[in-house]
C-alpha cells in the first residue's frame, strides 16, 4: 500500500506562490497623466471586412454580406452610445 499524500502542504505551497506572484491591479501607474483620444464615429463600419471579400457560404455569400453588415452596424451604434456616455466623443469635424 502506498503512503498517503500529504495534501495540506502541497495546498498552502501553491496558496503561497499565487499570493507573491499577484499585482495590484488598481494601483498601477497612473492612469490619469494620459489624455484620453476621443472617438469619431464611422460612415461604414462594416467597409473592413468587406475588403476581405465575400464569405465563403456557397450560394449565401449575398444574404450573409447582408446579416454581416447588419451585425457590424449594430455594434458600432453601441460602440458609439458607450463612448457618448462616457463623454468621448469627438464632434469636431474631420480632416481632408
């Protein structure tokens, strides 16, 4: 028979090396001395993945181009109303 394994040590080693290898998560570097870049909203936020090409549906390509741009468009307003809330917007008119 075999001796029994000694279960409370190999426990606490592991409690032990899990507890010096963690960082503190909120109080890293400072976020604040960064300025945060605002957002411009897209035109077509689907216009990337559609310079990939069609997706490889046989005989779909059409109506899933469609489900994906619906998919896309609806991600990027959510995108735009997270940053809005958040007062990151940028209103400014765009380059040329």
């Amino acid at each position: 028979m075999s001796p029994a394994r000694r279960r409370s040590s190999a426990r606490s080693n592991s409690n032990a090396r899990r507890k010096t290898s963690r960082r503190d998560f909120w109080n890293g570097a400072d976020a604040g001395d960064e300025p945060v870049a605002l957002i411009r909203t897209l035109e077509d936020p689907s216009a990337m993945i559609r310079s990939l090409g069609p997706p490889p549906l046989p005989g779909r390509e059409n109506i899933a181009e469609q489900y994906f741009a619906l998919a896309y468009d609806k991600a990027a307003r959510r995108a735009v109303a997270l940053a809005a809330a958040s007062g990151l917007i940028d209103l400014s008119e765009p380059e040329d």
